[in-house]
C-alpha cells in the first residue's frame, strides 16, 4: 500500500543523510523507517486498516482450513503453502491465551478461607458425618487420626497436630516436630510436612489457581509428547519430527477452540449437550486429520487412531497427576 507521507532527507534516529535518487524508505545504518513523526490521522488509520485486513484474511483462511477440513492446514503447510496461513506457533499461543484466560474466568470464587478453617468448621463437620453414616464410607472426610501424607513417612501427625503447626511452620518446629515422632528429620518429610501445612493454609480457590497456572506449562510439554508418539505410529513413512509437531499443533489448536466455545456457551445458557460434542467431535477430527495427512487405508487409520488415543490419554492422566502434584510441592 502506498503511503503519502513525506520522506525525511537524515534519519531521525542516527541522522544518517539517504543520498538523492536513492531508496528512502528505510534507514541503511539503523533500519527505522523513514517518515515524518508528526502522522495525519487519516495516515494512521490507513495503516491500520491494512495490518487488520491483512491480518484477518490470514485468519480466516487458517480458520477455514482448521475447523472445515481436518488435517488440510498441516498438509497445506508441509506442502510451503505458509504465506497465506497464520504460523502454528502464533496459532496456538493466541488460541492457547484465550482458552486459558476463559477458563480462568470460569472458576466461581466458592471460599477464600483457609482450609484449616474450613476443615474445622462445625457445619462442614456435622455434614461430612452425615454423609459419611448415610453413604458407609469412612474416607470422606477424616477429623481423627493421622494424616496419610505424613503417615506413609513414619510420621504418625493427627489432624490436630498439623493445624497447630500450620500457624507457625517455621523450619525449627518442623524438625522439632518430626524428631518428637521418633524419626530423623530427612529433605523428604521436611518437605512433606512442610507442604502439608503450608496446604492446609491455603484455600481451595487458592490451590486450584495455582494448579491452572501450570496448566499451560503442561500443554507445552504434551504437544511434543503427543508428536513423538505420532512419530512412531508412523515410523515407516519416515518424516520428520517436525511434520507430526505441526500436526500435533494444530489438532491441540482445533481442542481448544471448542472448549472455547463450550466455555463461552457455558456463560450464557446451559451446555450439557455440548459434553457429547467434546468427546466425539475430537475423535472424528483426529481420524479424518490422520487419514488426510498420510493417506492410509480407513482400517489402518482408524486402529491408530484409537491406539493413539489411548496411549495419548495414558499420558495426558499421569502428567495431570504429576501437574498437581508439582503444584502441591510448591506451594
């Protein structure tokens, strides 16, 4: 798009002065753009209809490709179709912001107590004693007895003594309370009692947040997981690893948007029905992908596909429990 603003004769960073009959739109020493500071409105607002439209058709045909025809976008971009395209990395960290930021709205506020305080309250008491006598379980809620984190360390700490030291858990009265046990005090069960307490003095909106925080951490190791596990699925086709990277990319990118529309949908009416489309919507996308990108026979496809799904989904469960876990430990 040509511009009708006036050219400097020196660059107003580094003064450097554009010899006549030469190009001067950028500064050879400095690289900045060689234009008047002082910009009319109608200059301003014609840049940036540019960088939007020039944005937007990008956008749309991304999103084409994406949502419409499974797998066409990672093949179109192996192909080096990528001018037209938003780059997968860009793709994902805008589609990945906006699902995670969602999802932190979506969180009600339930209790800024502390658990301690919440553990020991009468009402939370008499009702988990309801329970408990009307269910038979004797593992719901437990106000006696020793606490099984600090237990399976040869710590026999009670409830009771974990609140009284979760007020001041200063590092002596952590030593001194494992030795009053009869153990050493070792990095593990400091640490374990340590967090232990430190939990018991957060609250559960407190302990979720910090989960959610490491959530998009979790998706950043995932999606090469995911691409490595593709990878040796189709191992004899010999491709790169960055081919199934990309796939792995824009199949996570096709996820979070519609659990972005769930969330959306969840703000407005109630979305029930859309948990069907959230289980069996993925699954067809993730076949018809597999079968586009690698043209395969239906019956090879989809034996992969499903044994995909399941290593991928072994996966996806113990790196969520190492996820809470690791938010646990650092507290």
């Amino acid at each position: 798009m040509a511009h009708s603003s006036h050219k400097l004769p020196a660059c107003a960073n580094c003064d450097y002065h554009f010899p006549p009959e030469q190009p001067n739109d950028f500064c050879p020493t400095c690289g900045q753009q060689n234009q008047e500071v002082n910009l009319s409105f109608g200059h301003v607002a014609e840049e940036f209809l540019e960088g939007i439209f020039h944005f937007d058709s990008k956008v749309f045909r991304t999103a084409k490709l994406l949502l419409l025809r499974p797998g066409e976008l990672t093949k179109q971009f192996l192909a080096g179709h990528r001018m037209p395209f938003v780059p997968p990395i860009r793709l994902y960290v805008f589609i990945s912001f906006v699902f995670f930021f969602l999802l932190s709205l979506s969180i009600t506020p339930n209790s800024t107590r502390p658990s301690r305080e919440l553990i020991q309250d009468a009402s939370l008491r008499a009702a988990a004693d309801s329970v408990r006598r009307s269910t038979g379980q004797s593992n719901i809620i437990v106000f006696d007895g020793d606490s099984p984190m600090t237990a399976s360390l040869g710590m026999d700490f009670s409830q009771a003594d974990l609140f009284k030291l979760s007020r001041d858990p200063t590092p002596a009265r952590i030593d001194s309370a494992i030795r009053s046990r009869g153990v050493e005090p070792t990095f593990m069960r400091r640490m374990v009692l340590r967090q232990t307490v430190r939990t018991l003095n957060m609250s559960p909106e407190d302990m979720t947040r910090k989960w959610l925080k490491s959530l998009p951490i979790l998706m950043f190791f995932l999606m090469p997981l995911f691409a490595l596990l593709l990878k040796g699925l189709y191992l004899r086709q010999r491709q790169y690893y960055l081919s199934h990277l990309i796939f792995s990319i824009h199949f996570h990118c096709f996820v979070f948007l519609l659990f972005i529309v769930n969330l959306v949908l969840a703000k407005f009416d109630s979305n029930d029905w859309f948990d069907t489309v959230l289980v069996f919507v993925p699954a067809v996308y993730f076949f018809l992908a597999l079968r586009n990108n690698f043209g395969q026979s239906v019956l090879k496809t989809l034996s992969k596909a499903l044994l995909m799904m399941v290593a991928y989904a072994g996966v996806l469960i113990v790196c969520v429990i190492l996820s809470v876990l690791a938010s646990v430990l650092l507290l």
